[in-house]
C-alpha cells in the first residue's frame, strides 16, 4: 500500500529536522517481516539518508531513498529515552 506523505522537500525536510535525535528505525521487510533497531541519521543526501546504528553488530542496510519512506517502507520515530 502506497500513501502519500507529501512532496519530496516537504520529507527532505521533515528527515534534516530529525538530524540531531536519537531514532527508532523501523523497516518493512515484506511478507509480516519487519526490522527494528534504534541509531542516529549519519548522513542526508540528494537521493537517499543514512542511519548509524547504535549497535556495533549490526548487519543491516542503513541507506534509505526518500522513496521507501514516503511509501511507508521505512519509518522513523523519535527514540524514548
């Protein structure tokens, strides 16, 4: 399922807004399969944002493209602390 979440500044800026926070992370495997883990976004780029996890042992992809989250496939959370 598709949803809209609005033009691709209005996300750009709505993921830059989240640079300095602690996130939870939150991906969309397919087939009721979904990843979690907690980290910091490392960097913002024309195409795609990265995330560090905070776990040293992590085997994971950690670059997203707007796309995937604009889709739902990747959703980012302000982390409880």
């Amino acid at each position: 399922m598709i949803k809209n979440s609005g033009s691709l500044d209005k996300v750009k800026s709505e993921i830059k807004s989240l640079a300095a926070e602690s996130l939870k992370i939150t991906v969309n495997l397919g087939r009721n399969r979904f990843l979690e883990f907690t980290g910091k976004l490392e960097g913002v780029y024309p195409a795609l944002f990265t995330v560090k996890p905070f776990d040293s042992d992590f085997k994971g992809k950690t670059a997203y493209s707007y796309a995937e989250y604009m889709c739902g496939r990747v959703r980012l959370k302000k982390a409880e602390t």
